[in-house]
DNA sequence: CGCCGATATATCAGCCCGATATAACAGTTT
DNA sequence: AAACTGTTATATCGGGCTGATATATCGGCG
C-alpha cells in the first residue's frame, strides 16, 4: 500500500529541511515559492502533517515567535497558555504549533525524493524543484524516465489518432494539438536539462561513454 | 456543495451524446481520443455512472453487441443469462452493462459546460474539448476567464518572488523557468483563439464592438 | 472600544487514484 | 478437449486531495 511518493509530504519535509514553521506558514511558503507548481490545501496540509508527525518524521518544538511578542498583561495570557496547552506539544502564544524535522524525517525525504515510482507531471516537478538533495545518478535516471514516458505517450496518442475508428470532435483537435506542442516543449526542455548533467559528469573515460550514445542515436 | 463541475461526469455525457457504450468502452475512448488530455481511473468512472445513473442523467439500454455474438450452444447461454440478469437492467451477453443519455443527461451536459465556476487547467482543457456545444458568447466568456486566471496567477508568482524573503532551492528556479514559459505558450495560444473566435462572431453592426475593444486597449 | 482582515488550526463530504478481485470470453497451444 | 494466456468487463476498497466551513486569536485603525 501507498507504493507511491506522496508528493505534499515531500515538499513539508524539503521546506523543514530548512527551517522550523508552522502550517500556516508552511502554505504560505509553498504559495510563494512554488506556487506556479503545484497547490495544497487545508485540508491536505494538515492532515499530511499529522502523518508525518505520526511517522515520527516531524516533531512539534518550541514556540518561535517571530518578535517576541510582549502581552504582559498579568495572569491573563497564562489562563490562555494553559487552556490551550491542554495536554498537548509545545505551542506559541497563538497557538502555533511549530514543527521541526527529525533525523527519521531526512531519511524519508531522501527516501522519497530518490523513489523511482512516481510519474505523474506535479510529482516530478516537485521532485525536480528538489533536485539538488540528489545525487546526479538519479538525477539522470530521473530525466531519462520522464522523457521516456513522454515520448511513449505521444506515441501512444499518435497511434490511436491515425487508426481513428471515430469523428473527433471540432475542438479537441484544437486542444490535442495545444498539449501535442506542450509535450515538445517538456521533451524538448528536458533533453536540454539531460545533456547538461551529462557534461557535468564528465569523468577520466568520458570517450567510452560518448561512443556508447554515438551508437545508440545510429 | 459539489459548486464546482465534475469533469469526469461531463465527458461521460458528452461521449454517451455521440452513442451508447458501456464502461468499459468509455474508458478505451477516453483514453484513445483525449489520452493526452486527462485520464480515467476504474475507480472513478464506474462511481461516476452510477452517479449519473442516479441522477437519471443515464440510463442502461439495451445490449448492442459489436457482432451479432453466435454462440447458440443450445440452453447454456439462456442459462447464464437469467444468472446474470437478476434483479438488474437489461445487459448484454458478456454482462455488459450498456448506457445511454436522457434528456436530463442533455441538459445537465449543457449546464455543466456552461457552469463558469471551474477553474483548473484540466477542467478548462476538457470543457474547451466541447466548445462546439457552447454558444460562441459563453465560448469567449471561458477564454477570457482563463487568460485572466493565468495572467493574474503569473503576476502574484513574480511579485511573491521579487520581494522574496527566502532563498530558493537552485532547482526551483529551473522549474519555476519552465512553467513561466509554459504559462506564456499558454496564454498566447488562448489569445489567439479569442482573436479567431471574435473574428468569426462578426455580426452586422460590428463597428460598435471593435471600437469598444479598441477603447478598451487604450 | 468594536470592527475587520490576517493569522492559525481543524474537520467534513465528496471525489479521485491505484490496487485488487472476479469472471466471461477468444485464440492458441498442448 | 483441456489448459494456457490475454483481452474484455464490472466492481470495490483504502488512503489522499479539494473546497467549504467552523472556530478563535491577534494587530491595527478609526
């Protein structure tokens, strides 16, 4: 069961790596940065950080608020603080419950990251946006993969189109040929970002593996 | 609730709109002419018929075997037959279950195509796939909600970064370059249907209209 | 002081995906 | 004819995601 990688725990744990935050400012930091690729919401983000806690992945620390945050205003904000602590992890003033990631956590993430069995388009976007945690090896396989399944599944939709034992309607030709280009352009954009790790794994006997491509391409 | 359009629920009626099939069928179709576009799961499709069966929006018809089917081995196919029939609609002689529109099926197909409230890009796609059952005023609606969605997605993405508070991962800029250009190769493909579609909307007194774009543009 | 918008967490129904189970049938081999 | 392999065909399940909704705190502003 789950044989996948769960893209959104992916991307909680590769944002900890960095630093402690809480959901709240966990979305933002995904809105921000990566909001062009992909999108969570509350309903997910939670959850998925309840698993990782359960997971012992992440662990709620300490409070950290942002300026200090000087109430003072005598025994009124501690009959908060201790109603709200009922019984659980450390939070902040407002209730924050700030996480941190734990060692088993950075073994889930690289676990993750370098997990072949993802495949979908956002899956690897985020994985890609990751890459950097990766050795070039995977990366590589990574690459190659993706472009793989894009070209299979170009082909794929060629093939079925030319045999068409049926009348298209007007406008998906119109679309089908919008994401035909769509898929030239990722290949495309991948084979350039493959041919760059290449030559940035030139080792002593380059020679041998250059001729190795020179007779796959005849 | 369920504001949004299903888009599964509106391919079925719009392939069911052309002929009657069975599940099985629909899948293979979905995938040989709008593979490229979207994908369907076992798990969805069969929920969604029965959804749409509910709703009355489908109904199951009677079997239409591709060829005539001779098996005429005396009493057994009659026996599994009236094993199979118990109870259920009429289906044929693999227990296939076929389905065909209702006039409702036909009318919530126009409603939901027409529905403006969806939003994401795979939605958009697939109701785009249809427009030859949309008016050309609702048609343009769509595309101009689309640029504007994807113009506005773009801008808040550039301003998020240039006040960027935060250091991106190396990759991220890489990705996040891609799906810029993807969302200009986008826009400009939406751009040029709107053009196409105005164009082909010229009515008699389109003097008025062209001025109004015109002072629009200024 | 009250109001409002931003911050912050959580839950729910409904839906989708991937996997799995089951079985009839077709064609080929043995 | 039995045994196999692959395709056709329907259905269900756990787990995860979306969009909506609920609740409450806090900062600033008039």
């Amino acid at each position: 069961m789950a044989t996948g990688t769960n893209s959104l725990e992916l991307v909680v744990l590769g944002l900890l790596k960095e630093q402690d935050m809480h959901g709240y400012e966990l979305k933002k930091r995904m809105t921000e940065s990566l909001g062009l690729i992909m999108h969570a919401s509350w309903g997910s983000l939670y959850p998925a950080l309840a698993r990782l806690e359960a997971k012992g992945a992440v662990k709620a620390v300490e409070a950290r608020p942002a300026i200090p945050n000087i109430p003072m205003t005598g025994s009124l904000g501690g009959e908060r603080a201790v109603f709200r602590l009922s019984g659980e992890g450390p939070r902040g003033s407002r209730n924050k419950k700030v996480y941190g990631i734990t060692d088993i956590g950075s073994a889930l993430f690289t676990a993750m990251l370098n997990n072949d069995s993802e495949i979908d388009e956002k899956g690897f976007a985020i994985r890609l946006a990751f890459a950097n945690h990766m050795d070039s090896e995977k990366r590589l396989k990574m690459l190659r993969d993706r472009r793989d399944l894009i070209l299979e599944r170009v082909k794929s939709s060629r093939r079925n189109l030319e045999k068409k034992r049926f009348t298209l309607e007007p406008y998906v030709e119109l679309v089908l040929e919008h994401f035909r280009l769509n898929n030239s352009s990722d290949l495309a954009w991948i084979e350039e970002l493959i041919a760059k790790e290449e030559s940035s794994m030139q080792t002593p006997e380059t020679d041998l593996m250059v001729s190795q491509e020179v007779q796959d391409n005849l």
